[in-house]
C-alpha cells in the first residue's frame, strides 16, 4: 500500500471522528420519549440500544438537539422515577 493513500486513509477517519465529537457536543439525552424499541442505549434495566420495551419509558433516552428536550411533553434530561 503507498505511503500516501495510508495517509489520506489515516486523515479521513480522524476528520470522521472529530465531526461525530462535534455532534455529540451539539445533542442531549432526552428521557421518556423514546419508542419501544428505539432507544439510543441503555437503560437501568437493560446494556444496549433498541431495548426499550414501551412507548415512553421513564429511563430510555434518545439524543436529541440540545435545547430540543424541556420542548417537547414529557421529555426530561434526567432518567423519571
């Protein structure tokens, strides 16, 4: 493999990773919105994304716009009781 696609390879995932941290920056984590099933990742009872089992549930969090959360009914930024 050249010298220079390696490079160019190398820069490409860098600047990959600096847009997803620049984005992750710009979201929050909004609880008790989320469908069933369409979580980000995860909540007190489960490890993994996509495991919400109901509409809504108080500790299932998705990422939304920062600001976007207190907007919306029933959004919370921290997990409900």
């Amino acid at each position: 493999m050249k010298p220079s696609l390696i490079a160019t390879a190398f820069a490409a995932a860098l600047s990959v990773g600096a847009i997803a941290t620049a984005s992750a920056a710009e979201n929050e984590k909004c609880y008790g919105i989320a469908a069933a099933g369409k979580n980000d990742c995860q909540t007190s009872t489960s490890s993994c994304a996509g495991t919400a089992t109901t509409d809504n549930q108080p500790d299932a969090w998705i990422y939304v716009p920062t600001g976007t959360c207190v907007k919306i009914a029933g959004g919370s930024l921290q997990p409900k009781a």
